[in-house]
C-alpha cells in the first residue's frame, strides 16, 4: 500500500484524502490542519488521523476537543509521498520541510510552475514526473484545457488554441472572493496565465487565453476555439471526445443548459458533494467552421483535479503505467459511472 499524507484540508485536500482511501492500493496516513474547525471535526469523524500543521496551535485543538495523532512533521516522515493542498505560496514554503525528510510531494496549481520539478496532467504526461521530488498537479483550468487537447492533438494536430475562460468569482464557501455584481476582466491584458500554464504541460503548443471573472460560484466556463491541422467533421470530433475519459459530452436531450443544471445532475446521481470530476462539454457547441473548431466546457474547479491528484501519485513513485492508473483512480472513484447514472 502506499502510504499518503494530506497537507492543508480543505477544499482541494478533503476530496483528494477520500479518493486516495477509495483506492486498493493507497492509504492515508492522516491530515494536516492548523486549526480545529468544522473540517478538523468531519476529518476526525472519518477516522483520518490528524496532525498539527502548526506548533503554536496545538492546545487550541485539545481545547475544541479534537485529539491530535502529531506533528506535521511526523506526518511527512510517515508518508511515501505527501499531497500538499495549503492555500497557494504555502505549498513553496512547505517544500523545504519534504526536502528535509526526503519525502516526495504533489503541489497544487495555485503554486508557481518554477518552484516544482515538473508539472502534471495524467491525460497529457503521466510519463514526465517518474522520480521528480516536487510535482505540480495543474489548476482547474489547465486541466480542463490539458484533457481537451490530448486528444485533438493526437487525432488531428493542432495549429493554435484561442480560449476565454469564465471564472466563478470563488468557490460556495469564499464569501470574501467577488465579483458579487459586475462582470471583470481578469487580467485586462493579454494572456492570462493560464495559457503560459498549459505550456508547462505542452510546451510547443500555440495558445491564447483570455479571463473574465463572474459572480457565479459552481463551476467556470469555457469558450473554446481550435484550429486544428486538419478537417474532420464536428460528427467526428463529438465521437472522438465522447471516447475520452473524464470527458462528459452533455447530450440534448438531457436539457442541460449550464452549469446550475449539471450541479443538478451531480446531486441527483449521488455524486459525493455534487462533484463533477469530468469536463463537460456541451455535445451541440461542437462545431467546426473549416479547420476552426469551436465549444463550449464547463469545468467543476473543486473536483477536476481530484482524480489528477492520485494519477499523480502513482506517476511519481513509478507504481503503475498511465492506463492502469487511470482505470484504477476511475473505478475507485465511481468516475466510470456517467454523470448520467446513479452511482
Ligand atoms: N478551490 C479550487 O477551485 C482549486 C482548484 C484547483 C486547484 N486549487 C489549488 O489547490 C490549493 C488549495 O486550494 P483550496 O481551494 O483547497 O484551498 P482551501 O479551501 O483554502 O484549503 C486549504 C486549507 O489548507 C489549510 N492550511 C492553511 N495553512 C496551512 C498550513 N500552513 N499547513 C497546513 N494546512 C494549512 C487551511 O485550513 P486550516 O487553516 O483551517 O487548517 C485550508 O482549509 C491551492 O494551490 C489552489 O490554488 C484550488
């Protein structure tokens, strides 16, 4: 079994710690939190151990009831491999502490691309990370890009990708993030960074992003734009994505008009926290005008990653090849079930 520590619980850290204990051949070694809140109490409910993230804090933790397992610290000397899921810039800070116990660890997107050994998307270049010390799993949005390039890269090359990316303003519980009413540019200038971010995982490849930010909290939205080198018909591109792992093409006839409606969809499926771990591209937005293809995506930022994160995990240590992992993480997970069905 390989033995995972989870560092920062939250929103990311919560999900990636119950898909790693859904795999067979994965444990979790326990949590790192640096205080006792709601989170530490349904940690400890679910019987991960908790670890102090930090030293100071510990009796705040005795005093709200919360048993202790340890020290951060001991929680990364304990692990094979650590998932550091602390707000963005803490996972930098962190990395000394993995260096000094020589534990190799998975960083999230929010950190910057240059403080890492290699970035990562299990779709794009599970191969790349075997052996690096210090992996980044790519933002929400890099991986919805990522997935969807794979694919049309490899069936039909790709000259350049335009994309505009609408962003909820923060996630349900951020009550501190905004827009909450005014639509903004977000950066003004050309790019965003999320363009230079997918050239971390595909280096050569041609690609524009613009950002707006919006005052929506359940997923961001994608208008793609691709022009390919060749010239399949739109009927071509829909099978070849419908072919695509954690890739959901929404057919018509489900009705399913945004991103309110597939929450809706996710509920109703039993799906743990409504999580949508795939992108979901509308089926009738794919449309290609000559060699220009175009679509729209939605992409559920607190869960895409979550399946990255494991793939991750296995990549690094070299324990199984990109389809065994992804079969294994998608059976585990319940992400071989369509949105469609009831888990
Ligand atoms: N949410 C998203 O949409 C999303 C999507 C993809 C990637 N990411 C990336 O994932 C990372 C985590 O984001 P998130 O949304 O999960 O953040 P989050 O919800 O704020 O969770 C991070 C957790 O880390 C804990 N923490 C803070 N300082 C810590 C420390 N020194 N040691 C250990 N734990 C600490 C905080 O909990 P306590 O202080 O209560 O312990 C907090 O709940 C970021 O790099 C982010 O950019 C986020």
């Amino acid at each position: 079994m390989i033995r995972v520590g989870i560092n920062g619980y939250g929103t990311i850290g919560k999900r990636v710690a119950d898909a790693v204990r859904a795999q067979p051949d994965m444990e979790v070694v326990g949590v790192a939190k640096t205080r006792p809140n709601f989170e530490a109490q349904s940690a400890v409910e679910k019987g991960f151990d908790l670890y102090a993230a930090i030293e100071d804090r510990k009796p705040q933790f005795g005093e709200a009831g919360i048993e202790l397992a340890g020290d951060v610290e001991e929680l990364v000397e304990a692990s094979d491999i650590v998932v550091d899921a602390c707000p963005s810039g803490i996972g930098a800070d962190n990395a000394e502490m993995y260096r000094e116990y020589d534990t190799p660890a998975l960083l999230q997107g929010g950190e910057d691309s240059d403080v890492v050994g290699a970035s990562f998307n299990a779709r794009s270049n599970y191969d790349a990370v075997e052996g690096v010390d210090l992996v980044r799993v790519v933002s929400c949005n890099t991986t919805g890009l990522s997935r969807l390039i794979a694919p049309l890269q490899e069936a039909y090359g790709i000259e350049k990708v335009r994309a505009t990316l609408v962003r909820r303003g923060g996630d349900p519980t951020q009550s501190d993030r905004g827009p909450i009413n005014d639509i903004l540019p977000d950066p003004v200038g050309l790019p965003s960074h999320h363009g230079p971010d997918v050239n971390t995982i595909y280096p050569d490849l041609d690609i524009d992003t613009l950002g707006l930010k919006v005052p929506a909290t359940l997923m961001h939205m994608h208008s793609v734009n691709v022009s390919l080198e060749s010239e399949p018909t739109a009927e071509k591109v829909r099978t070849l994505l419908e072919g695509e792992r954690r890739m959901f093409v929404i057919p018509e006839w489900l009705g399913v008009d945004g991103s309110g409606a597939i929450k809706e969809l996710a509920q109703d499926a039993d799906r743990p926290r409504a999580d949508i771990w795939e992108n979901c591209i509308w089926g009738e937005s794919i449309s290609m005008e000559g060699n220009d293809l175009y679509l729209f995506q939605a992409i559920h930022q607190e869960s895409d990653v979550v399946p990255e994160n494991v793939d991750a995990i296995r990549a690094v240590l070299g324990e199984a090849d990109q389809e065994e992992s992804i079969t294994t993480t998608d059976e585990a997970m319940g992400l071989d079930v369509p949105l469609t069905q009831m888990r």
